[in-house]
C-alpha cells in the first residue's frame, strides 16, 4: 500500500515532566524546508549527523541551544524525512519549539501517528506496531481521563459556555441560509456581531489566561540574587528544606543555576538560585553574571539577599529596573550574627524582612510575605479561566482566527455562508477539545431558539 | 409479460418518488426491471404538498437530474410556478424551488415510467420477501402471485403498518385514501432487520372558491424562472422522454403562465382554540408513538412551543391548473376534524372556507438505515435494497436520490459490477446516504445546506460537474450529454484561467472580479459566453480561496478515505481496540477508514490502530 504524506507532524516524543533533555520530533515533507529556516542553514543538513545550533522562533527570539538531526526518507524512523531536535528537559522550552513548529505550519502529532506512518513505510512490523498502539491507547485513555477530569472543573465549563455561545451563534446565522421562506424575526446585522464580539472577547480573555497555565505548569519563577557569599544558596536549602546548592565560604561557588520546584499555599514556585552579583575575577564568574542578568529578564518575582552585617550593595542598573515593590522582597539576612546595619533609602523602599537562612528565623514569615505577593500579581484573579496546555491554546487560538475572519467579513457585508464557513472553521477548533461536535447540535439550536415549519 | 419464470434483475417495490427514480435508473441501465404499485394511479403521487425543491433540496433534485434521474425534468414539464430562493446570498446557497401540478406530475411520471424500454409496471400489492440462504430472491403479492428477481429494492414509503389519526379517529393506511401494508412489516422482522416508528403530519386542503384570497398577499413565479433540468446539455430528444420533440406533454411550455402562491397568518384566536383542544390532539392525547420531525412542526407543537408568538405564517398553495385544490402549508395536525374547522374561522381569508380532505398524522415503521451499506444494500440480507421514506427520510428530493442510488446499485448487483458510493464531498446525495448509513437518524431526515461540510462546492450550477466521473462510469447519460457537458466544463476551466492571467490595467481579470465589479464591466471574452458558463466560472473566480480551503480539506482526508475496510472484518480481533468501538464498528461495518471516524464515540487513536491493522 503506497501512502503519501501530505503534512508534515510535530510532537513532543519524550514524556511529559521535566527530564534532562527533551525531544521533539517532526515528521513529513517539510522537514528538509524546516531544518534550514530554524537553524539557518544555508545548505541541507547531512542525514543522521548531529548538529549543535541554536533554535530559532519564526519571530527570530533564540528558543534554546539544541541538538538537531535530519533523517533522510526512507531511513527514519517514521520512514518520512524526519528531523529531531532535542533541546533543554525544560517543559517550557519543548512546548515553545513545539509551538513554533506549528506557527510554521506543522500539525500536532495525532496519538500513534509517527507509529502509524512507519508502519504504512514498512519501517516496523505489525507486531511491533501493536505493542506501541497498545500503548498509546491506553496513554490516550489516561490522557482522555485526565482530560476529562479537567473538563469536569472550571476550564471545562468555560469552554462548554464558549462552545455553547458558539453553537448558539451558527444557529442564528443558519437559520437565515436554510429557511428563507420562514417567518423569522428580521434578520439583525448588528445582533450577529454583537454576538461575534461576545465570542471573540470570551475567547481572548480563555487565550489570556494560559499565562497563568504557565505559572501553574511551570511555577512562578523565583529569582534568588544577592552578592556573592550573601547566604543564596543557604536561604534556597532553608526553603526547599534540604540541602540542595553546595554552600561553601568560599565566594562564588554556586555557578550553575538551580532549579528547584517547591509548594507554597496553592502556588508552585520555581526556585532559580544565581551566582553572586560582583564584579567577576576569573571567566567562569563571569559567564555566571551574565546568565543572571538573563535570568532576571525571565524571572516573576525577586528575592533579594544582603548581608546584614555589611553595608548595603549597589545592584546593577539592569536589576534595579527590574525590581518594585510588587515582585521584591529584601531579606535582610545572618541577623543571627548581630543587629543589622540600616539599608541604603533605596533598599529601605522595598519590602523587606529580618531573617536567618542559618537557623531559618524569619523564614515562615518570608513564605507568609512571598505567598502574598505571588496571590496579589501572579495568580489569576478569576480563577475559573485557566488554560492547560498548547493544545489547548492552539486550538482557542484558531479558533480566534476564525472568528476574526467572520467578524471581517461581516463588516464587509460578505455572504452569510463565507460567514459561516469561518464559524464552522471556529466549531472545529474548539472541538479538537471537547470532541467533535456534530451538526445535530447546532440543529438543536437552532429549532429550539427558531420556529421554524410555515 | 412474464412473471414466476425467469428472474428480473431489479424489483422495485413502491412506485414512489425514490421508486420512480430507482425503477428508471435499472431499466436504463439495460437491466430487466419491475416496478410493482399497489395502485398504479398513484405513481409519483405529491402525499404533502405539491413543490419540488427548496433550499439544499434544490440541489438535490438538480444532482438527480446529473446522474440522468427524471425528478428534474418532470418537474421543469408540470412546474406551474418557480422561485429561486436565496437570492440575497452567495449562489453556493442559492436553491430552486417549484409549484408542480400535482396529478400532471404524477401521470407524466407514470407516462415516462410505460415508455421505458427493460421496465415492467404491474399493479399489485407487495406482501411479503422471499428468502433463500440470506438472500432475497423475489416477493410475495396479495394476488397470490411470486415474483422472482436478482435484487429486490424496497420503497415503500410510509405504507409499513401506516397509521392515520385525525384527533381520536385512526384509519390504517400510508396515505388518505390508500391502504397499509401490513404483513411485510413482518417479513423484514423475520429477515433479522429492524424496525422502528417514525410519525409525519399533513395539513387540511382547501377548496379554493371559498378562500377569500382579497385578505391575502401575493406570491408571484420569478419573471425569469431557474429550471431544474440541465437544459443546456441535452438536446431535445435528450430532454423530453413522454413529449415528442417540440410538443408539450402538458399544454404548456416550462416556465411559462406561472401561478400565485398565497400567504396568510394564524390568529391569536386560533392559538386559543388550539391550546383548548390539546386534550383531543393525538400527538398530545398520547395517540402517537413515532417521532415527528422538528423542522415541521404541527400548529399545536407551534403554539405550545412559541407561545409568545402571536401568528404563524401559512403559504396557500395551488395543487394545479384544472383543480380548485389548495394545500395550506404550516397547518399541520392532528386535532379533530371539528377542531380544524374551528381554526379556519380564526384565519384572515379562511373564514368560511371548505375543506376537501382534513389535516391528519401518520405513523409508520422505518428501518434504520444504520442497516445498509453505503450503497444501499442492506447489511443482513443480501441483494437486498432500501430506498426513500422506509430509510427515515422525509421528502421528495431525499427519496428521489435514494431511490436512484439503489436502482443503479441493484443493477450492478445483479451484473456482477462494483456498487456506486457517492462521497460526502461529492454533493448532497453524498452526504445524505452517509449520515442515515453512519449516524442513522432520531426523526424524518430532511436534507438542509447546514449537513453539508463543503456546501461551497455544493452550487446547484455545478451538480453535472461534480457528477459527471460518475455519471459516465455507470452510463446513466447519453454519449453525446456526455460530450457536451465535457466541452462545458473545459470553456469554464478556459475562461476562468484566461480571467487569471489577462489583465485590466495593472489586474488580473480575476482580481478585479473578486474585489467586486457590476456585470456590465466585465469583459467581452466573458460577456459572451452561455450564461452557464459564465455563471459558473465567475463563482469558481470569486470564491476561489474558499473553494481551495474547502477542496483542501478533501484532499486531506482523502488518505483515510482510500483505506477500505471489509465488510466481514473482526473488530473484536485488532489488539489495542477498545470494546466499545468495536461493537460501534461491528454494528455500522464502514466502508472505509474515513466513515468509521465520523461514527460517533469513535476516537483518532482507534482509527490509527485500525489502520495498522488494515495495513497487513
């Protein structure tokens, strides 16, 4: 059986969760097109050779530092041309490339396709092919239940809603396609987009809200700065309640970062411990310094460590812009060594507080003080909209898209059915969520809402 | 003729609308045909009201007409008003619709029917199947007399164990004034198909000298009337099969000397008279089993569901030219007759009206045709077909492209050739025959432009396009209708490529187009070609992007379409599949991959599993 591929799929291949690396594999014909427009290449890349580059977004933002490889078709392993990036185990940055390959025009894997398309190639046997179906069917219907789960809670009643109000706006417009000889109250323009707008309104504001999906999926990234030796990495232990950052005397030890994810009330919170904020010796600090600025750029709320037993830092100007009194603590810490020293005006406008990361004074306090300020700007006020992943979002997404274009071509007076056409684009997308949503639905609707039969 | 010898091909058991059609189609097909009717008077009779077409079924009638079915052209013949409806909207949705004079209709229909070469017409009533080794091999009559046949096609429309009420009052029968087949019922139970109950309605007829049409507001015929037949493809051999050339069958020439529909409103008096008589109505007395249909409602599910609407819209339609008969479209029920009559005072115009025959609703049996393959044939018993009103559909138009489906079925059947499936994107047929074989229906199944996925395509000018691979491949049109419609489809292709690449000024014809232009502007090239022609290619121009996307979506599920699926394949084997879907699919047997994903609860991780293991 000969079976043509006519586009190209993307998915996240490895599980779910944070590991060490993640790899997100791309199969079909765009692959060759793709790996030089990501990587900018100017040549095709040698199938089965690793490549180091940096991948970047279609918007020209560098994504990550990954490691790519093109397999050539038919020796891949879904016997199409394949290209497979493996980047950092960080699910924020897999979900990002996953999501610049669909801006690119990639779709979203189905379950089992990659298994489905090497089976069609030949590449593996039917036996070999069941044990995975077998597999993903089962992920599927934990997936499906989990999914379910989810759709039981707040999300799932906005998008019902959404869905509804949706259905409920086809109904209005194909009724006047299909029963023009009815006795149908006249058919209002502006109602229509009033109703569109409603839509469109709803939907952004369900878009809006996946940065708080980010939050939850991720933790509110917390920054942990200070100047070298001011007790970071022993306020990051104190935190996480073990002891994770080698703390040493000696200045400058922790210059990696770290990440670690702890639970605080209802919010996850993402630790990033950072090398000491002075002025560099040796390369390796200073490769560190400039990661922390970076990371600062990134980061949601500040914890700011001095030692109180010196007189207050000058911070950098790239920080100081960075910090406000709504995303800043000031930790005033080793008060277990004396009185602390009064701060400079500028720390003193901030919050701050007396601790010992040593022998964790004050530190129930800085959960208390930090909870507080992650409820105040980080969690969703309504707390009914929260999104939860990228299918979820590129499906709303297209949705918006759609219903743009309904609303367009609604000012420009076009014909109802290109109208609804672009509903129905609109109903398909939110139905990637929920299902599939038949057209009985929306004849529902409309004869409940329409009396129709003269 | 010669029955109880040699086996016909084809037996068409209901002289319908779906068995006219499917009846025609065998016989043209060049395979030995019979049409059995228990009252051959009532060959293509109009049960409800006397109008072929209307939005989505328009199209239908016109697809019909593409695969050399009669609907078409006998309406065109016997039409005594025509309107095309959507006017105010893109031509994808835009939809003709007739008046027909109902006993002209009917008797051109029967005429075409005895004209036909391979057909047989015979008057008796079916009574019951025979089978031999889970086939069908011939019928039973109440004539005492066998009829054998390769195929057998069932059309029997709403006569299965037909009941009527008006009110309190039931008589059996499928029609008024006809009778109820009773022990054919049976004979399906007996065969392991199923039957359900289903319930229609049709309201009173008026006399017309007693309507005081003064009250009333016009409705006039279009000035420049839309046909249904394909009229500029055939020539007039082709076009008249009763007439001879240059002759009217009828008395009049299509489209000519139109007559008036009329329109009136119920009164917040009728709404009181209904809401006191609900007691006595049958389908709120508890009298009704069946389902009725939601888009056609009786007067009392009207008032009782829209109570805040003070009147309801009713069309007065003229049955034909040598009858003072009037159908009054939108009062159907099912209330006494002494209630109906209370109604009609309440009516602006109707006020001392007479009626000729009362308002009543009918139940039937159905048989779900979850039933059937997609082409029609039943999954249980073989050489077995099902068209029209038994498959639970509502409607001439449906009936009549079932019924041609099957007789083009059974004629293959019965020669041994490949069956014909009509694809979802293909026309309204298509998508028809597969949402009843897919998803099977709750009520009548009416065609509206909404089922249809890619109802752009759908353009009641392009149904011959569309059709014609098919209509070649089973030779349902003359060679030369063929040659014609192949030279129309290449000075469209011609003209609308010329429009791309020739240009006014700094734009291609085809932009301009599309950014708006009278029709007065456009260029001669274009100006003067058929107005066919032009038609289409300048729908083809101005929605290109939108035919693109619709024909894209088609190509892409083209994959899953190709990948059949036997009709004896064990699900309950495939490792991986869940329970549920495999009784789903066991039960709905698919015919290929892209059906079983339409059936509902079927999920994409069971489609990709089973296309693993259909891949071996």
């Amino acid at each position: 059986m000969t079976y043509q591929q006519t586009d190209t799929i993307a998915a996240v291949a490895t599980p779910q969760g944070e590991s060490a690396i993640a790899m997100i594999r791309v199969s079909g014909p765009d692959c060759r097109g793709l790996s030089k427009s990501v990587f900018r290449r100017t040549n095709d890349p040698r199938p089965r050779h690793s490549y180091h580059s940096t991948y970047y977004s279609v918007s020209g933002e560098a994504l990550d530092e990954v490691v790519y490889c093109f397999f050539e078709e038919p020796k891949s392993f879904s016997g199409d041309d394949t290209l497979e990036v493996s980047c950092h185990g960080n699910p924020l940055i897999a979900t990002r490339v996953l999501e610049d390959l669909i801006e690119r025009g990639c779709r979203q894997a189905d379950p089992g396709e990659f298994t489905r398309r090497a089976f069609l190639n030949g590449r593996i046997d039917l036996t070999q092919a069941e044990a995975v179906m077998e597999l993903i069917q089962a992920r599927s219907d934990k997936a499906l239940q989990a999914a379910n789960n989810q759709l039981r809670g707040a999300f799932g009643r906005q998008l019902g809603e959404l869905k509804n109000d949706l259905v409920d706006s086809i109904a209005f417009i194909e009724a006047y396609i299909d029963f023009p000889e009815e006795d149908l109250p006249e058919e209002k323009k502006d109602e229509h987009v009033a109703r569109l707008q409603r839509l469109i309104d709803f939907c952004s504001r369900l878009i809006d809200s996946s940065k708080y999906a980010a939050f939850l999926r991720d933790g509110v990234k917390t920054l942990i700065l200070g100047e070298p030796n001011a007790g970071k990495s022993s306020l990051l232990n104190c935190l996480l309640g073990f002891e994770r950052a080698i703390v040493s005397e000696e200045p400058g030890t922790t210059r990696d970062f770290l990440r670690e994810r702890i639970i605080l009330g209802s919010h996850s919170i993402q630790l990033m411990d950072t090398a000491g904020l002075r002025e560099p010796e040796s390369g390796i600090e200073k490769e560190g310094i400039r990661k922390t600025i970076e990371l600062v750029e990134e980061a949601d709320v500040f914890l700011l460590v001095i030692d109180s037993s010196l007189p207050s830092p000058d911070l950098p100007d790239e920080i100081r812009n960075k910090l406000t009194n709504e995303n800043c603590i000031v930790l005033q810490n080793k008060i277990d060594l004396g009185d602390p020293l009064p701060l400079s005006d500028y720390l003193q406008s901030l919050p701050n507080l007396p601790i010992s990361a040593t022998n964790s004074t004050g530190i129930e306090n800085l959960k208390t003080v930090l909870v507080d300020i992650i409820d105040t700007s980080f969690s969703c006020q309504d707390d009914d909209l929260i999104l939860v992943n990228t299918r979820h979002s590129e499906a709303l997404k297209g949705m918006l898209a759609c219903l743009n274009g309904a609303l367009e071509k609604f000012q420009n007076d076009e014909a109802a059915e290109l109208i609804a056409s672009d509903m129905r684009g609109a109903l398909d997308a939110i139905g990637q969520i929920l299902g599939r949503i038949d057209n009985e639905e929306m004849l529902d609707h409309l004869f409940s809402s329409f009396c129709i039969g003269k | 003729m010669d029955y109880g010898h040699e086996p016909y091909d084809v037996i068409v058991c209901g002289a319908g609308h779906a068995g006219c059609e499917a009846a025609l189609a065998s016989a043209r097909m060049g395979v030995r045909t019979l049409i059995l009717s228990g009252n051959i008077d009532t060959i293509a009779q109009m049960s409800c009201n006397p109008a072929i077409g209307g939005v989505a079924k328009g199209q239908i009638v016109r697809e019909i007409d593409a695969l050399g079915g009669e609907m078409a052209i006998n309406t065109d013949v016997t039409g005594i008003q025509f309107r095309l409806l959507n006017v105010s909207k893109g031509p994808a949705v835009q939809s003709p619709r007739a008046q027909c004079d109902k006993r002209a209709y009917a008797l051109r229909m029967k005429h075409v029917l005895e004209r036909q070469e391979n057909l047989s017409v015979f008057q008796a009533t079916v009574t019951g199947l025979i089978f031999r080794d889970g086939c069908v091999v011939g019928c039973e009559t109440n004539l005492d007399v066998n009829f054998f046949g390769k195929t057998v096609i069932i059309t029997t429309g709403t006569f299965l164990r037909g009941l009527m009420h008006i009110g309190r009052n039931k008589n059996e029968g499928g029609r008024m004034g006809d009778y109820s087949a009773k022990t054919l019922s049976q004979s399906f139970l007996d065969a392991g198909i199923e039957l359900e109950r289903l319930k229609t309605g049709t309201p009173p007829r008026l006399l017309g000298r007693t309507i005081d049409f003064i009250k009333l507001e016009e409705q006039k015929g279009d000035p420049d009337p839309t046909l249904f037949a394909f009229h500029d493809t055939r020539d007039e051999s082709d076009m008249f099969h009763v007439e001879h050339p240059g002759e009217s069958f009828v008395g009049w020439t299509p489209g000519t000397d139109q007559v008036s529909c009329w329109i009136t409103y119920t009164s917040e008096k009728t709404s009181e008279i209904v809401n006191a008589n609900l007691h006595l109505s049958a389908m709120y007395g508890g009298e009704i089993e069946g389902t009725g249909p939601r888009y056609c409602p009786s007067i009392e599910d009207k008032i009782v569901r829209f109570a805040d609407k003070p009147r309801h819209m009713l069309f007065l339609e003229p049955e034909g030219r040598h009858t003072n008969e009037y159908y009054i479209n939108g009062l159907s029920t099912s209330l006494p007759l002494e209630t109906q009559m209370q109604m009609m005072a309440t009516i602006p115009g109707l006020e001392s009206v007479h009626l000729l025959r009362p308002a009543y609703a009918v139940e039937y049996d159905f048989a779900p045709p979850t039933q059937l393959f997609p082409h029609l044939e039943s999954k249980k018993v073989e050489n077995l077909f099902f068209a029209g009103q038994i498959n639970g559909t509502s409607g001439y138009e449906e009936a009549g492209c079932q019924g041609l489906v099957a007789g083009i079925n059974a004629a293959c059947k019965a020669r041994g050739d490949e069956p014909l499936v009509l694809k979802r994107h293909d026309g309204y047929a298509g998508v028809l025959i597969d949402d009843l074989v897919t998803k099977g229906t709750q009520e009548p199944y009416r065609m509206f432009t909404s089922r249809a996925e890619y109802r752009l395509l759908f353009n009641h000018g392009s149904s011959e396009l569309r059709l014609l691979d098919y209509a070649k491949r089973y030779d349902l049109i003359s060679k030369e209708r063929v040659a014609r419609i192949e030279r129309k489809r290449n000075e469209i292709e011609k003209i609308v490529n010329w429009m791309e690449t020739n240009r006014r000024g700094e734009s291609a014809w085809a932009t301009i187009v599309r950014r708006g232009i009278e029709d007065h502007e456009l260029p001669k090239e274009v100006l003067d070609l058929d107005p066919e022609v032009r038609n289409e290619a300048l729908y083809r121009v101005r929605y290109d992007g939108y035919l693109k996307r619709e024909l894209r979506q088609i190509e892409k599920l083209k994959d899953v379409e190709k990948v059949r699926l036997p009709a004896d394949f064990d699900y309950h084997s495939v490792r991986g599949l869940k329970k549920e879907s495999a009784l789903k699919l066991s039960e709905i047997k698919p015919a290929n991959l892209a059906q079983a994903s339409r059936i509902s609860g079927v999920n994409p991780a069971d489609v990709s599993i089973l296309m693993v293991a259909l891949g071996k």
